[in-house]
C-alpha cells in the first residue's frame, strides 16, 4: 500500500509538471497573464504558434500515459490502481502545485491516460477531435464531442467495464471543466481557433478562456 502511495504521489507530480508554462518562459512569456491565462496547449497555440503547442500537447499527452502504462507494471498490483494513477495525474494538471494550482483543462492529460487504457477508443476520437477542430475551428467543441466519443467507442471494442466507466467518469470531468465554454457557445460568443494565422503575442482582451486543454 505504501508503495501504491508513492505512484500515486508520483502521478499527481508528473501530471503537474508545468510543460506549457516552462516553454512560455523560455520565450520570456509568463502564460498565466496572457491569453486566456489558461495553462494548456491552446493558450499556448494563442500566445506562441504552433511548434510551441504541439510540444505542449506531446508532453502533456505522455503526463497522462506514462503512470497509467508504467507504474502498475512497477508495483505489480492488480485492481483499479491503474485508474487511480490516471486520476492523479490529471488532477495534477489541472490543479498543479508548482504554479500555485493554476492549471489547464486537462483535456491532454485525460486523453494520455485513456491512451494507455483503451487505445483503439482513444485514437478513434483524437481524430475525430482533429476533424471538428478543422471543420469549426472552436477547441471546445472539439473537445466536447471527443469526450463523450470515448466512452462509447470502448464500449464498442469491448474495453474492460471499469476502463469504460474510468472514461465516462472523464468525459463528465471534462463538459464540466468547460461549462463556461458552453455558456458561450449558447451565446454564440466562443472565439474561434485561427488555424493559419502566424504565431503573435495577443492583446490582452482575448483573455476569454475559450481554450480546451
């Protein structure tokens, strides 16, 4: 149990590693006053273009994988701990210590963990992300669908129970994290994601928090 403790402990610090607000420093950029102030890829993509936001996403992407794949082969225990580590690591994204509990949405995060766990569902519903982002150019609608995709295509490949309820758990978390980004869809005042745009500092009136990660 002690040793189940320490990976769990471990989860939640990985998942908080703050990758975009380390890479927004090495621009001389503090993430946190720009934008939407939001520590996740999109914010990133906002205030530093593309490079910078699909490195955010890769890294943010393996928070989540790594503790669900890893560590329950390291303490070799079996039951749902596997799931408990992917809990703790998106908590830790989205609440992280080492920026005062300022996090993102943890849409990455969640869908690293879900990776590890059900990767047909997940890669299913990555590019269907992808196809949304494209054709309606709005982040959190994208990842709304993706989310509640998930757990219906395990469901579909015949994913364990638990790994199914882990993602349909998820998939709440995640429509909750943005129930602000569905106000303003109703309103019709959600900011659309500039796909070609080359990458500028913002003013700081977009500070609308429509990122979705």
């Amino acid at each position: 149990m002690t040793l189940a403790l320490l990976f769990l402990l471990a989860a939640y610090l990985l998942g908080a590693f703050p990758t975009s607000y380390l890479v927004a420093r090495t621009k001389g950029v503090d993430l946190r006053q720009e934008g939407s102030g939001n520590l996740g890829a999109t914010n990133v993509y906002r205030v530093l273009g593309l490079l910078p936001a699909i490195l955010v996403l890769i890294v943010d992407l393996a928070k989540g994988f790594a503790p669900v794949w890893f560590f329950p082969q390291w303490d070799a225990r079996t039951g749902a701990w596997d799931l408990a580590y992917g809990i703790a690591a998106i908590a830790g994204h989205v609440w992280p210590v080492f920026t005062k509990f300022h996090g993102g949405k943890g849409v990455a995060t969640a869908g690293g963990t879900v990776l590890a766990l059900a990767p047909v569902a997940m890669t299913i519903a990555f590019f269907v992300w992808i196809g949304t982002l494209l054709l309606t150019r709005t982040a959190s609608i994208a990842s709304l669908l993706a989310a509640i995709l998930v757990p219906i295509m395990a469901r579909g490949a015949a994913a364990p129970r638990s790994v199914v309820m882990y993602s349909l758990l998820l998939a709440i978390i995640v429509w909750w994290t943005h129930r602000w980004n569905l106000v303003r869809l109703v309103r019709r005042e959600e900011l659309q994601i500039h796909l070609k745009r080359p990458a500028t500092k913002p003013q700081s009136d977009e500070s609308d928090e429509e990122d979705s990660e």
